[in-house]
C-alpha cells in the first residue's frame, strides 16, 4: 500500500463529511462523496446515495479502498457491514459506545482496518490523554474534557448546536463509562459537576457519555481514576437537567432535540476546548501532566470552517493518513488511543492543530 489510498468513498456531506472529504482529497486521496443528493460544485464526484438501503451502500462501496461515514451514529452499522463485506477498511465519527462496540465485533479477524469514533471526542482527546499517560511510569488519574461553544454566548443556556442534536442529547442522557478505583463503572450523565477555568474563561464540566471511545477497557486495572466530562458556561448542567427532567424530555428525544435546535441554532463563530490532565509518578516524584488549548475557526482552501467542523475533519483524515501510511496496522480494530500524538501531528491535517492552537 503506498501512501494514499486510490477510492476512499466518504459518506455524509454535513458539515464535518464535506471538509473530510476535501482534507482527503487535498492530501492526495482519491475520493468519492455520497450524500442523499448530488453536490454540484465539489472537486471530488459525489453520488446520490440512500444510506437506508444496504444494497446501494454496497454498490457504492464497491472497488473501495475505504469508506469513512460522516453520518448519525445509528446509520453507521450498515456502512460498516458493507465496508467488510467489499474488503474496504472503515473509519466513523461515532460517539456512540453501543455501535462503536458493534463496528469493534466486525474488527475481529477482519482483513482490513476498522476505525470507529474518529474525530475530536472520542479521537483526539484519547490521543492525547493517552500519551500524556505514556508519559508516566505510574498514572492515577486521567481527566479528559472538552467543549464546543459559541465564542459569543447569549441566553441562559450559552451554547448553541453547532453538533448533531441527536448526538448531544444522547451523550446527555446516556449513562457514562468511567474508571474508578481501578475498575470500570457506569455514573449517570450531567453527574460530577466541577468549575474549570481556561485562559481566564470560567467554564463548568459534567459527566456526558462516549467521550471516551475504548479507553475505559484500555486503561481498566492500569489507572484508579479516569473519566470524560463536557465543558459548557456556567449554568448549563442545571438547566438542562430541569429541561429533560422536570419537563419529562428525557421520554422523547427527538422532540427535544428539535425544541432545542429551534431555540439555540448553529453559530458560525465557535470555539474549542481541550483539558487533559495526568496525574501520576515519574522517577519516584507524583507529577500532574496538562494539554489544554483551545482552537477558533480556520480558513482552508480559502473558506472560513467552524472550530467543531475542522477539528473533527482534521482528526479523522488524519488517522486516514495514518493507516493509508502504515503507521497504524492494516488490518482488525484501531482504537484512538493507540495513535501516537506525535505521527498524528506529522501528518498533514494533523498539522493544523500545531499551527492553530490559542494559548490557553
């Protein structure tokens, strides 16, 4: 295999598959987009595509070299199940941990590569949390958070939904995998509620679910103490506790995702937080290791992308880049946490990241 892969067909052309799909075009991969209708106007062909039928998923995928889904996470199986049945390797921005385990179930004895929740959290936030791990002889704890939110806030609430609504109510909702005392548990989400402050911003952060990808089982027996939490302005957590609580929403997700969308619609100028702290020993002196940054909007190619959108993008190409490259094994389940930080920045859209980042 050499270094870019001849088809890689990426399905889903929303505000993070479209970027993906001119990253990968960029580095030199052949690309196919798939989305419901034609995209005129793309440098790359797009097809229509029904990703409800399995057939014409199939048909599509065919002669690929991979597929990335760029797709709410309860469409991502059936792209996965054709991506083994044509021999293609898989990568999804899934933060959902039941159909990444499924996408994980394909991965054995597979023949080509299955890489599931790709992107930002779960993605690059593992990446990161695991090498500051590395770092250690002895890690105790592992605190990861991140945050996407209007640079502007306004309203009670101070965010707005520049992700998938589906995607942030189940994180929401969802209960959380964490590790405590050395062993993995479940706490409910928007529980642990803690204040953080980054770059004189004060900022608070709960517990939400999938964050974390495959870290838990990864690092289960080997920290006493990890867990994944979201960072919002202050106030939030309650709020939206009341809204899925006292207002019964928690009952119908689809509703609350649409009264929610409606009331708080996507914004162009966000930003991104990344917190990761290490606790743990090193040459017998207990040490606490921290990567925070914060990533503002970018211009690519001369268009202006969302903080969210080319953070997620970037990340996932790059583990593209990785495996078209050989860094990353060819075959079976790639878990973010095994991507080393630094062949990450080396590539090129994990460069971005180093170019880009705020001083927090």
């Amino acid at each position: 295999m050499g270094t870019v892969l001849d088809r890689v067909v990426v399905i889903g052309l929303g505000i993070v598959g479209e970027l993906l799909a001119r990253l990968l075009h960029g580095a030199g991969h052949g690309v196919t987009g798939a989305d419901q209708s034609p995209r005129p106007g793309m440098p790359f062909p797009v097809t229509a595509l029904d990703v409800d039928d399995p057939v014409a998923v199939r048909t599509a995928l065919a002669g690929a070299d991979a597929v990335v889904a760029a797709l709410p996470y309860r469409l991502n199986l059936p792209v996965a199940r054709a991506a083994a049945d044509v021999g293609a390797h898989y990568f999804d921005l899934s933060e959902d941990t039941t159909s990444a385990s499924r996408v994980a179930e394909l991965a054995d004895g597979a023949g080509t590569a299955f890489a599931p929740s790709c992107g930002l959290a779960p993605g690059l936030i593992a990446i990161v949390g695991a090498s500051l791990a590395r770092g250690l002889d002895r890690a105790h704890s592992l605190e990861m958070k991140v945050g996407a939110l209007p640079r502007h806030p306004s309203g009670l609430l101070g965010y707005a939904f520049n992700w998938s609504p589906e995607g942030v109510v189940n994180e929401y909702l969802n209960d959380c995998e964490v590790i405590r005392d050395g062993a993995v548990r479940l706490v409910p989400a928007m529980s642990d509620l803690e204040t953080v402050w980054i770059g004189g911003t004060q900022l608070e952060a709960f517990a939400t679910s999938g964050g974390l990808g495959t870290m838990c089982r990864t690092f289960e027996g080997r920290v006493d103490h990890m867990d994944y939490k979201t960072l919002r302005y202050p106030g939030h957590c309650q709020l939206m506790r009341f809204f899925f609580d006292e207002l019964h929403l928690r009952k119908d997700r689809a509703l609350a995702g649409r009264i929610l969308v409606d009331a708080k619609p996507p914004v162009d100028d966000d930003v991104v937080y990344l917190y990761v702290a290490a606790e743990g020993t090193r040459d017998g002196r207990f040490v606490r290791e921290q990567f925070v940054r914060s990533f503002e909007p970018l211009t690519i190619d001369g268009r202006r992308w969302r903080a969210i959108s080319w953070t997620t993008a970037a990340s996932a190409c790059a583990v593209v880049e990785l495996v078209a490259a050989g860094k990353l094994p060819a075959a079976g389940l790639i878990r973010q946490e095994d991507v080393d930080y630094g062949d990450f920045l080396a590539t090129s859209t994990g460069r971005l990241f180093d170019a880009s980042a705020m001083a927090a």
